[in-house]
C-alpha cells in the first residue's frame, strides 16, 4: 500500500513509519518543500496514484501563542490540508481513504463527548480545529475521508509524556491546579494500531475520536506516573505560573476534555493499554 503522509518528521509520523515501513506500507514524503511546488506538481508527485494520504502536518502547540505564533499554528494545518484535498479532488487516480488529523481540544470542557457530540470549544485552539476538519471534508464525494480527533499521546520518545518525565523522575511532579481537569489520551501503540484498522476498514469514516476508553483527570496522572516511577507528587503547580511561562497557551495544561472512543469500540477495537496505569507501566516500568 503507497501511503502518502506528511508530518512525519512528527512524534506520530516518525513511529508509523517506523512501524509500518517493512509491514506492507510504502510511504511517500509530503514535506514542507512539497507544498511549495506547483499545484499540478504536486498533485503528480504525491498525491496521485497513493493508495492512502495521511496528514500530520502542524506547528506544535504547547508553545507561548504569540500572534505571530497563532498564525503558525493555524496556516500549518490549513494550507497543508486545503493543498491536499484539492489534490484529491483533482486526482485522476484517487487514494481509497484520507485520514486527515485534528485534536480533541475541538471539544469543551463541560461535557462528556463521543464522536456525535456537538459541544465545541469556542477557543483559539477549538476554532483552529475546526477550520482544520473543514478543509479536509472539501475531498468529500472523492474518497474516504477520517477525522482523527486525537487526545494527548504518550510515548517515551517525545511529547508530553516524555517532556514530564525529566521533572516526575527527579520527584519534582505536580498536580496542575486543582487536577480535576480531565486527561484524554491514548498509547502510541494503540494509535498505531487505530491507523491500521482505519486504512484496513473501509466501514470507519467521519469523526473517530483516537482516545483510551478511560479517559482520567490529571490528579490521577500525575500520582500514577509518580508512583510508576517510584517518586513522590506532593507539589502542587500553580495555574498563575504557567500562565506566566506559556499565556493563553497554558490553557492546554490547565484545562481538559472528557472523551470516549465510541466509534473505535463499536467497530470492535481492543485496546491493548486501555488504562493510564498499563500505559505508564508499559512505557516507563522500572
């Protein structure tokens, strides 16, 4: 299978090729020199023919926003995916399915939401999100098309996760706030295998929501990960100091969204680490 992919210089880019590449899959690169070619161009040389496209493409946004920044943020998700979809459109040879990313920060904060929830956020990132899954529905009619609405992922190769671990190792872990803010998230593993059924099942499309079935709250996180890694969590960080050190961005540490994988379960998805703690252990058992 030729999959076309970009963002994979990315947390999630890099291990589906790294899992995939010698498993079937033939990847072709979508780079940031891609979407400066010529439309025909790169219709020709990346989209046409692939059998797959997966897009990956997006600034990190665990970074102070800047307006200089917000624009980053917004620009590298749409320009990428409009360029895309209007490849599709166009494509004379189309791909069979489109997995277009987005993120669960497209939800509030109140609710309980499965892929049929309307409840959006109406913040920056809410907004960012929207407009993302937009663009890539200008495809539909042309193939299937996926929204992955993904919580936070944890690997011990980067992210969040492994930002966390240098503070949660050394003892210095805390619960963000009050830590009732609820944590969504999902193993790398299980998001590697949510792509493979994705790409292999052709009744999956629309809005799946790639999280763990048991979503939990950061207190909850952070004393399992301290107690994973045999360390105390007695600190407590306060939400004026990440305000201070990320502005409006630290919005993303101090608030949550509530997430089940409603779709993923009903099409028969196992999750191999469906709670935080197996998770942990897997990834950082000492």
């Amino acid at each position: 299978m030729l999959v076309s992919i970009s963002g994979s210089t990315g947390l999630i880019g890099r291990e589906l090729i790294d899992t995939y590449k010698d498993k079937g899959l033939t990847f072709r690169i979508i780079n940031r020199d891609s979407i400066k070619l010529p439309d025909k161009e790169f219709l020709e040389t990346k989209i046409e023919g692939a059998d797959a496209v997966i897009n990956l493409a997006g600034a990190p946004i665990l970074k102070r926003w800047t307006d200089s920044y917000r624009k980053e943020i917004f620009n590298s998700r749409i320009e990428t995916t409009r360029l895309i979809a209007n490849a599709i459109v166009q494509a004379k040879i189309k791909p069979k399915v489109f997995i277009s990313n987005s993120a669960i920060g497209i939800y509030d904060t109140l609710n309980v939401h499965t892929e049929e929830s309307t409840g959006f956020s109406d913040n920056f990132l809410g907004k960012v999100c929207r407009d993302w899954e937009a663009e890539a529905l200008a495809a539909v009619g042309n193939t299937r098309i996926v929204l992955l609405r993904t919580g936070v992922v944890l690997s011990s190769k980067g992210g969040a996760l492994k930002a966390a671990y240098g503070p949660f190792s050394f003892g210095l872990g805390g619960i963000i706030g009050k830590g009732d803010q609820a944590f969504s998230w999902i193993h790398i593993r299980d998001l590697m295998h949510i792509y493979q059924m994705i790409l292999e099942n052709d009744n999956i499309r629309g809005v799946v929501n790639a999280v763990a079935p048991n979503p939990t709250t950061n207190f909850h996180f952070t004393k399992t990960f301290g107690k994973v890694l045999n360390q105390i969590t007695v600190f407590k960080i306060p939400l004026s100091a990440l305000k201070i050190i990320y502005g409006d961005a630290a919005s993303i540490l101090t608030e949550g969204q509530n997430v089940i994988p409603e779709k993923l379960l009903k099409n028969g998805f196992e999750f191999e680490f469906p709670t935080i703690e197996k998770a942990l252990l897997n990834l950082y058992r000492i």
